[in-house]
C-alpha cells in the first residue's frame, strides 16, 4: 500500500495492507492469506487474535474509567496485574509496575537499579554490561544497552551512558574460539573479568535475554550458563536484570525463560505477550530482595511515565494472562515446541542452506550459511534473509529476518502464537520448507543436486 502522510520505516518499501485478523492468520486487502509465524515481529501476539474475551474486558473499563495519572492515584486493574504477573514470574518477585514499550520498561529497570544501588548508600554505581549480539528497545539508551550496530550507530553520539559488552553464548560460532563443554562457560566468566577490568563498585546491573530475540534469533545460552551469571553478580553485588520481552508468559515452554536455569534474575523485563498485542503494554517485576530497601527506607523510585499502569492496558493485560493459564497454554507451548522442533529438524535441519537450527518453546531461529561444512557465512550483499522473508510472503507466510549485522542479516526466526495447533505446525512447516529450498535454489544453485548425491 503507497501512504503519502504516514512516515515509514523506510522510504520506497511497499507492504501488504492487512484488514483482518483471526487466530494466527492474517489477511490482506487483496484477500491473500497469510499465516503469522512471528506472533507479529516477534512472539507478540500470545494468544491469537480476535479474543472477544479481552475486548471485552477493555470494554468494560474503558466505560467504567479510561485513564487517571499513577501520580495522584491507585486503579484496580493495575494492582490486580500486579498480583497476577508477580504470582506468575515465580520466584520471590514481589512488586510490578507498568508502562507502554519494552524499551520504556527497559531503560526503567536500569533506572530501578541505579536507584535501588543509592538508596544504600552506592552512588557511584552507573554502568550497565550487556551482550554482544543483543537487543533491548529502540530509545537512546535501550539502544546503548544492546549491541544492534545498524540500529544504533547513527545515533553513537547521544549514547552517553556509560556500558560495557562482554561476549555472547554463542556456541556455534564461540567468540572466544572454545568448545562446550570443555569451556565451562567462559563467556559467562567473561562478566567477572569485566567487572574486574571496570571496578566493582562501579558496575549496577548486567542485563540479558534469557534465549536472545531479534538479535541472534533463539540463540540460546547453554547449561550452567545463567547459574555462573548468578554466582558472579552475587559475588560483585551486582543486579541482574533478565530482559523477558520476548521469552515472557510461556513463549519457551515455561511461565518465564529464566526458569529454564537454576539461577532467579533481580529484574524481569517484560512485554510483548503480557498483552498480546491488544495494546501497547510493558513492565518491570523486581524481587524481594531489589524492593526490600525501598521499603524499609520508605524511599522514592526516581521514576514516572504518563501512561504508567494504565487501567485500560492492564485490564487487557488481565484477560490475557487470564486466557493463558485457562487454556494451559504455557504446556501447549512446551509441547507444541517439541513438535515443531521434530518437524523442522525432519524437514529443514539437513538443508545445505541451514547452519544451525536453535531455540525453546515456541521460539526457533535459523542461521543460514553458504557452506555448513566450513559455517561460511553468505555475501551481505545477497541479503539471504531478506529473500527468505519475501519468499515467505509469497508463499502465504510471515518469517521474522533478523538485522543489524552481517551474521544477523542471514538468520530467520519462527515464533508462532501459544496457541499454535499439530495442523498448525504442519501448515507453516508446509510453508516454510518450499520457501527455503526454493531461496536455496537462487543463492546456492548446486545445492538440489549435492543434496540429490548425498
């Protein structure tokens, strides 16, 4: 559809306009159909959509009261979520608070961390670490936190926060040249080094997602991984905030991705499938142990957003999260993963094409190489994932590309709803494998028949 008023994300792109929304299918105004593989770029929409249910729960409210300001009022709704999302983090997390974006939420666990480190008398404290191959939000400072170079580095100059990197889990191709599990974990250990290298008492919080998102889709930390993470911060008295925005309300197969470690961050994250895209909803859930200060100290959170535990969002929030434990849709998910895992690596983890296929849950990415012997990456310039993603399209399916970088560029990711079917699985597995093989046959062409040989 060509707009004239409404800005775009980029300037010349054309997309399909879509008119309608059931389940996990979507339909354009050509009336094409397409199946949302994504959960909506990525693993937003939790519970599939037209859910009469969560209308009219906003209904409801909206009629009974729209908006008050979080400065000068409590709301029910925002309390009630708070009761349930705490309850539903598992863990000793204790308080909730609620805003519009995961990078709103984002830059205000980093706030909540600061503050919580001042309150007990450690001003100094003020540098974030992250991860490479990470993505937490699009505002300045999210965007400093994460590690997304062609998302972030026109902007490098009002990036004044000061932050540190360490390297990824990334096995497949491990940045520092070991192997698991002869590493043990190394790239964990490298938070303690850094640390080290910055001064202790400098460092307030590492922040982390449980599996990565749109950074390195599905790139998914090995065991032992987060339960060393712990031990260092621990060590250091540093906060570990878990950035859940993704792997949130049963998208890995359990209620939060944390839980597949034996290892409670001080900080979730979340958004996303918190409300299923209904609305825009986001929020910060922090421990015992992060809340116990502010407490005892009657102290402020030096913190505040206009839309802060909007009543409308959180009544949605509600139903949704409602719909999520009724229908079991956490263990739909854990099991619908397992099958989805068997059907793509029946289907798809022998193509030549497929370097690595990784993920939990209902959340799957793929790397995507020229040569899986070597694990030699494809030319940027042939933008493989991105004619994967358009091949999808065509082919009545949505697969989220990733980007940022060149490794990013070519890998892809399936992230259907938690209420995703077997007939589902096998429709977008139907899907996906003509669309793989048919963008195979254009960047690898003896492909087809190595495989034939083989």
């Amino acid at each position: 559809m060509t707009t004239k008023h409404l800005l775009p994300r980029v300037f010349g792109q054309e997309f399909p306009l879509i008119v309608r929304a059931e389940g996990i299918r979507l339909w354009d105004a050509a009336g094409n159909e397409y199946i949302d593989s994504t959960s909506g770029a990525i693993s937003v929409s939790s519970v599939g959509h037209g859910r009469r249910e969560v209308a009219d729960a906003m209904h409801a409210q909206v009629m009974r009261m729209d908006y008050v300001h979080d400065n000068d009022f409590h709301n029910e709704p925002a309390h009630a979520l708070a009761d349930k999302v705490t309850a539903f983090a598992g863990g000793d997390f204790s308080r909730a608070v609620f805003f519009s974006s995961g990078s709103e939420a984002v830059e205000s666990a980093v706030k909540l961390a600061h503050n919580y480190h001042a309150i007990r008398g450690n001003q100094g404290r003020n540098i974030v670490i992250g991860r490479k191959r990470s993505f937490h939000g699009a505002t300045i400072a999210s965007l400093g936190f994460g590690d997304v170079s062609a998302r972030k580095s026109i902007y490098q100059g009002y990036m004044p926060l000061p932050t540190a990197k360490i390297p990824a889990p990334y096995c497949y191709r491990c940045p520092l040249g070991k192997t698991y599990p002869d590493c043990a974990v190394a790239c964990a250990r490298e938070l303690e080094t850094t640390i080290k290298e910055l001064g202790p008492d400098n460092v307030s919080a590492f922040i982390a997602e449980p599996v990565v998102g749109a950074a390195a889709p599905a790139l998914t930390p090995p065991a032992g991984y987060y339960e060393a993470i712990r031990e260092i911060c621990d060590k250091y008295g540093v906060l570990w905030i878990a950035d859940e925005i993704v792997t949130g309300f049963g998208r890995t197969g359990k209620n939060m991705g944390w839980m597949h470690w034996d290892a409670q961050p001080d900080i979730l994250v979340v958004a996303k499938g918190l409300s299923g895209g209904y609305v825009p909803l986001s929020g910060v859930i922090a421990s015992a142990k992060v809340v116990a200060p502010f407490e005892e100290q009657g102290a402020r959170f030096t913190h505040g957003l206009t839309y802060q535990n909007h009543p409308v969002a959180c009544a949605a929030a509600i139903a949704v999260v409602g719909i999520i434990e009724r229908e079991g849709l956490v263990q739909n998910a854990a099991e619908m993963g397992a099958y989805l895992e068997e059907r793509l690596r029946a289907t798809v983890s022998h193509l030549p094409m497929v370097g690595e296929l990784r993920g939990k849950g209902l959340l799957w990415g793929m790397e995507l190489v020229a040569d899986r012997a070597t694990r030699a990456r494809f030319d940027p310039a042939l933008g493989v994932g991105a004619k994967v993603h358009k091949r999808g399209l065509t082919n009545g399916l949505v697969i989220y590309q990733s980007g940022g970088s060149a490794v990013a560029s070519d890998e892809v990711f399936i992230s259907p709803s938690l209420i995703v079917t077997r007939a589902d699985v096998d429709e977008i597995v139907g899907r996906l494998v003509p669309t793989l093989e048919q963008v195979q046959a254009e960047v690898l062409p003896g492909a087809a028949l190595r495989t034939a040989r083989a």
